[in-house]
C-alpha cells in the first residue's frame, strides 16, 4: 500500500512537472510590505521547503490552477519563502528561517495570511488539492471582508 501511494505521488509529480509557468505573481518579501503598505491588501506567504515532496506537488498542481491563481492574484500580495534559507531578505528585514520561526511554522507547505495591521488572519496547513485550496481561499477573502468592515 506504502508503495502504491509512492508510486501515485512520483507519477502526479511526474506528470505536473510539464507545466511549470508561474501563474501567481509572487513578490519579494520588501515589495509585499511595500504594497500592502500603500494599498492595504493582506499578504499570503507561502512557506515551503526544496525537500517536500508535498511543496512541489502542490506548487505544481493546486497553486498552478488557473482559477487558484487568478484568486491569489487578485485577492493577495503573495510572497514565497523557502524555510531553508537563512540569509536575510534585505536590509534590517529577517531571513525565511527567521520568519518561519516568528510564525511557528511546525511543517510544509502551510499559507498564512497577513491583514495591513500584521496580524495572521488565516492558516492553511499541508498540501492542499484544488478543491480544497479553493475552499479556504474563499474562506480567507470572506474573513478578510469582514476584517475590513470592522
């Protein structure tokens, strides 16, 4: 069984691979705060690893939907952070690592949502399918509506 759902994810993994275009519109961490600064917009960071598995399979499947994406963009200011760097992302700003940390960010992939006041509103927590993703995305602008109307 343990190797029939390797095999599953090796072949999904396999198969996805072939379309690898950037939909979302990732920024860079500076860039986010900047905007989000000057337009209020909450920032999704995506927080990942290079030795998920799940990471890959979800940046190539879920987060490369088209619908997905068209939602993050239009809603969010998404930035994507690898925990596994420990360099710092610009002047007096930390590193992956160091915001991971901040966030007590447990495991990979997990999103987390950041309203202007730089408070975490929402979290997604490991890989998530399409339909899945497109629930709590929903759920994460509907929160954030509300946030707002307060």
């Amino acid at each position: 069984m343990k190797k029939l759902k390797s095999l599953t994810l090796f072949l999904l993994l396999l198969l996805t691979s072939c379309n690898t275009k950037n939909l979302i519109h990732w920024k860079g961490f500076s860039d986010a705060l900047l905007e989000q600064e000057t337009g209020g917009q909450p920032i999704m960071f995506f927080f990942y690893s290079n030795h998920c598995i799940y990471c890959k399979l979800m940046e190539r499947s879920s987060l490369n939907n088209k619908e997905i994406a068209e939602m993050i963009n239009k809603n969010f200011i998404p930035v994507k952070l690898n925990i596994e760097n420990k360099m710092p992302l610009g002047r007096n700003l930390p590193s992956p690592y160091k915001l991971a940390t901040t966030f007590r960010v447990r495991g990979v992939p997990v999103i987390f949502f950041v309203n202007k006041e730089h408070k975490i509103f929402e979290k997604i927590e490991g890989y998530q399918p399409v339909f899945k993703l497109k629930k709590f995305l929903k759920e994460a602008i509907e929160k954030n509506k509300e946030n707002q109307d307060m």
